[in-house]
C-alpha cells in the first residue's frame, strides 16, 4: 500500500509538470471506493493550479474546486504524453493541455473526489480527522506525547491511525519504532517524555530518507514518471523476519497486529 513517502514522490514526480494545464477531458471507468462527485464534463476547462498532498492525499487545485487523489491499496499514477486505449486497471483519467494524468488500480480501493473547496464537507470527511504532517515543522514534542498518554493501545497501532501523526503506514513505523527502540506492542501511554521524543525524531529521519529514496518499490507501486524506489534496501527490520538485526545480531521476529505484519528485533526494542 503507498504510504506518505510513495504519495510525496509520486506528487513531486509530476506536480511541476501538470501546473497550469487546462483539463480537456475526463475519463471515469470502473466505480472506485467513493463517487466522484461531480459529472465529468464539468471539469472540463478548468485549470491545474498546482498539486498538494495531506497526509496520504494528493490535492490537485483546480481554478474552481479540488480533486483530492487517493491511491487506496494498490493505486499508482503515471503522467506523460502517452494517451493509448486504457487498459483493464485504468480506471480514471484526467487529460490536460501539459499531458495525461491516469490512475491505475487493480484493487479498485483508490478513489478521486471533486470538492468545492478545501473547507467543503465533502473535503472535512476525507481530511478533517487527521493529525499533523510529520515533514513541515509541525510535528511538536509536547503535543505528541500528551496525545501518546492518553491512548492504551499498543503504540504502533496509534502510529498507523494517523490522529496524532499522519503518514505512518506500516512499514515506515515498523522502521521508525526500531530506531526508536521502542517494542512495538508497547502500550503508548508508557512512553515516557524521552522516548516520544526519540519516537517523534525517528519519524521524521525515516520518512525523510524514504522520500529521498524514492519510496519504498513493492509489488504494485511507481511514481508518476515510472521510476521505483529504494529505501526498503536499508531497512532495518521490515520484511526481514529471520534475518539477523543489522545492529546486534539477534533474529528479527515478525508479528501480527490488526491483521498487519509487525518486524521488530526483541533485543534493541524494549517494552
């Protein structure tokens, strides 16, 4: 599943290129996860303004609305000039003067919904619940750990519910509770001060390098301009049960939490 890393690349793969475009055309195939909300031909004429993301939406700015992109369990996007018959997977295209934008999704769990603006109900539903973005600078220590101590579940569940943080997918906290040192099953609410701060820092570094990287290249995902990404060559713990840790050698272990794989190493994480 793309997770905030995969959808910052993707954005960056293709926001400057799509900027000030006029939508000429409008492709709706298959139904996805939700409605688009508006008929097709009505976004025909409209300008690109530029393209943001929240959390793990991408936010295409219209001169008039937003479509708000998501790319679900296995969606990607690709951008270019290649304007071929789609294909059984392609389910949405928005065709512009600077090229065509397609979202591919063989699970059909992505979804593209017109808004009339950022404040607008339909726009509140989608985003209005979500915590703050771990890479602008308003990721706080105080409020990070307040919000920590008043939750008893385990912490990488909280991580992967995005109230407090957005953007921690399930590989990305399995990485950042490793550099942590923080077990995975821990309750949250015992997190001291000092290991919420190492928690917030390790956040941060991760998502940060896999964005560097390029994302992290599984079975269904690329950027907008084809290109895969890397970062899950130096991962510490994800994907590597059985191996020894990178750090002290002991065997990493994976395990279930709400039906996601957990990787941790039982030395270098503690409760």
């Amino acid at each position: 599943m793309p997770e905030l890393p995969e959808v910052e690349v993707t954005r960056l793969s293709f926001a400057a290129r799509i900027a000030g475009a006029r939508v000429t055309g409008v492709r709706l195939g298959k139904p996805l996860r939700w409605p688009l909300g508006c008929e097709t031909e009505s976004l025909v004429g409209r300008q690109v303004l530029g393209v943001r993301r929240r959390g793990k939406y991408l936010l295409v700015d219209l001169d008039q609305g937003l479509l708000l992109w998501h790319l679900g369990m296995s969606g990607s996007l690709l951008f270019g000039s290649d304007r071929s018959a789609p294909q059984v997977h392609d389910h949405f295209d928005l065709d512009t003067t600077h090229g065509l934008l397609r979202l591919n999704d063989p699970r059909r769990f992505g979804a593209v919904v017109f808004a009339p603006s950022e404040q607008s109900a339909e726009a509140l539903k989608l985003l209005g619940h979500l915590g703050v973005e771990p890479l602008n600078g308003g990721f706080e220590l105080e409020v990070f750990h307040q919000g920590l101590r008043k939750r008893k579940t385990a912490i990488k569940q909280v991580l992967l519910g995005g109230e407090l943080v957005v953007g921690v997918g399930n590989i990305y906290a399995s990485e950042a509770l490793f550099l942590a040192g923080i077990r995975p099953t821990t309750r949250a609410e015992r997190i001291s001060r000092p290991r919420a701060e190492k928690l917030r820092l390790a956040v941060m570094d991760v998502l940060a390098r896999a964005v560097k990287k390029g994302g992290s290249t599984l079975r269904d995902f690329s950027a907008a301009d084809g290109k895969n990404g890397y970062f899950l060559l130096e991962a510490h713990v994800y994907d590597r049960a059985g191996e020894p840790c990178r750090v002290c050698g002991t065997t990493i272990r994976r395990i279930q939490q709400g039906q996601r794989s957990t990787y941790f190493c039982p030395m270098c994480q503690k409760p």
